[in-house]
C-alpha cells in the first residue's frame, strides 16, 4: 500500500482538486483508492457528498474528528470504521475492478488539532515526553498499517494547508509527499520551508525512535518528496506565459524538489468546481479532450513514481 500526502502550507494551490481527481483516475485504471480528507476545511469530503448527504450520514459518527478525538488517537474508534464509499463517481468506473473510498473530514478537526498539539506538554521526564511525541506523530501510520486495515493500492492524504500536528501525522504516516504549488512569488517562496519543517520532524521523529526506552514498538520513516506539480498553468498557443515560467525556472534551478514534467493547466471549465455532482472532472467525461489528456500524463508520472502501473492494476 502506498501513502501519499498532498501538501502544501499555501491555500488555495489545488492540493484537493488534485487529490479529488487523481484519486477518481487511479480508481478509473483499477486501483483501489482510499482518500483521507484531513482538512477541517472538507472540500475533499464536499467533492463527493452533497452537504445533506454527509449531514444526514456523516457528521456525527463517521468522520476523521471522532478518530484523532481521544487521548490518544484511535483508542476509542476504528479508522477502518470511517471509511465510507461515495456512490457517484464508483458508478463512472464501475467496470475497471477499481474503487474509490473516502474518510470524510468535519470543521471541528480544528479544535481537535490545537488540543492534541497542547497533550505534547504536561508531560515532565525526558523519556515521557518523547514516548507521548512518539506515541501522538504515529498515530496514523500505525492505523493504516495495521493488520485488519482494509487492502488499498494507494492512499492519497488531502492535508490542511498549515504544519498542525494533524498533518504532522500525515507527514509520518506517509512515503511519499506531493507539493501542488501555483507558479507564483508567494506559492514558490514557501517551498524551502515546507521541505525544511518536513526533514525537522523526520529528524526529530527518528531521533526519538532511536533514543526509545528499550521497547521496538517504533520504526524510523523515511517520507520523500514525490515533487512539486505546478498547477492552474496559464497557457497560450500551447505555451506556459512568461512569467509563470519564470518562477517554474527559479524552483527547477534553486529548489530541494524535483519539479514534474506534467503541469495541470488553469481551466475553470474543468477545475472550477471539481465535484460537481460528486464525480471530479478527469472521470466525468470521455477523456478525449486536451486537458484530461493532460492529466492522465500527469497520473502516469505521480503513479509511476509511486511505483505504480500506469496501466492500471489488471
Ligand atoms: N487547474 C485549475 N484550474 C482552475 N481552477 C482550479 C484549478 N485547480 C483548482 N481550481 C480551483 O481553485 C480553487 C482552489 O483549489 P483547491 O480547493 O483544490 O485548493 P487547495 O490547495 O486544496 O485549497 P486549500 O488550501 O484551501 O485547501 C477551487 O475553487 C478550485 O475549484
Ligand atoms: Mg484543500
């Protein structure tokens, strides 16, 4: 099972459109998906059920807020529980032998976040407070690996755009990071600060494992950045403008991450509203058209570094 978290601490980059949609793709080649939405903010969530939908079926019983809600993540709940599978879109790829699942997300994970960040104090030995650190960053990993957890090829993590402990436990939990970023001053700045506060907790995280008190309860990871994929491109007579260019040049010259080949252009028509009637835009049609060409090149490179078949599972 793969484990990839779409990051990036700037908002509105394309981080959901993305995990919506590729996920929705690699379902459509046969895999089988499981999405964890773990932004309060349920966009991912809000791309496959209506607002009624999750309010009559989700809210109060089945979504990521009541797992993360415990002393320690998970005692009271099974992940496994949560997963839910969202009609529409399975219907658009009913016969490839793939699927699409989903772990709906709930504003309330805010406040869960603060307090699960405020539970890493109080505790006063050395060796307490790294047992609970431990204990709290890996809460994720250890559910998903877990030997009654459902069988995925793929889990894709939409995570909230900031460096909360919630996301810090995706960052754990994952091997693979995916940087969507627009090709812009302010999306491009704060990529050397995401891969230095990533590569800080894989240090910290592996420090604390290696210093642990005896038990082998704990194993070092060693999440890598997939890349950075620049998305809502503007194009012109098949061209990237100049200036988009420009800042692609400064992060392909300058940056730790690798850039992809593949870009995702900007297409209102196609991304503007990702899930209407809860099936992303890239299954929704014939994929004849230019842009969902393009994003299956794009599906091709993200599975292919995932180690994935592009073609699919059968
Ligand atoms: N390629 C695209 N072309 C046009 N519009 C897009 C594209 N990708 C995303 N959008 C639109 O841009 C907005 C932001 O996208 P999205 O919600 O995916 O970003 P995000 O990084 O997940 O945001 P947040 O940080 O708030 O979670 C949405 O309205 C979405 O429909
Ligand atoms: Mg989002």
């Amino acid at each position: 099972m793969r484990v990839m978290a779409v990051m990036n601490y700037k908002g509105g980059v394309g981080k959901t459109t993305l995990t919506a949609n590729l996920g929705a793709v690699a379902a459509k080649r046969g895999f089988r998906v499981l999405l964890l939405d773990l932004d309060p903010q349920t966009n991912l969530t809000f791309s496959f059920f209506s607002i009624e939908e999750w309010h009559n079926r989700l809210k109060d019983n089945c979504t990521i807020r009541k797992w993360y809600d415990a002393e320690v993540p998970g005692r009271d709940v099974s992940l496994a529980d949560l997963i839910v599978t969202p009609e529409r879109v399975n219907k658009t790829f009913r016969d490839s032998g793939g699927r699409l699942d989903l772990i709906s997300s709930h504003l309330g994970l805010i406040d869960i976040d603060l307090e699960l960040a405020a539970r890493l104090g109080g505790t006063t030995t050395i060796d307490g407070s790294k047992r609970k650190f431990l204990d709290l960053h890996s809460c994720l990993r250890g559910a998903l690996t877990k030997d009654d957890f459902p069988d995925y090829d793929l889990v894709l993590i939409d995570c909230a755009p900031n460096f909360g402990l919630v996301t810090k436990t995706a960052i754990v939990a994952c091997d693979r990071i995916l940087v969507p970023a627009k090709a812009d001053y302010l999306s491009t700045l704060g990529l050397d600060y995401l891969v230095g506060n990533c590569a800080n907790l894989v240090e910290q995280f592996n420090d604390y494992v290696n210093h642990k008190d005896g038990t082998t309860r704990y194993r070092p990871i060693t999440p890598e950045f997939l890349g950075v994929v620049f998305t809502m491109v503007q194009i012109y007579s098949q061209q990237v403008t100049a200036a988009q260019q420009m800042y692609i040049q400064e992060v392909l010259a300058n940056s730790a991450v690798p850039v992809l080949d593949n870009k995702i252009r900007n297409s209102p028509r196609h991304f503007g509203d990702s899930g209407e009637g809860g099936v992303p835009a890239m299954v929704r049609g014939n994929g004849t058209d230019e842009v969902t060409r393009e994003f299956d090149h794009l599906a091709d490179e993200v599975l292919g570094g995932l180690a994935m078949s592009s073609a699919g599972r059968r």
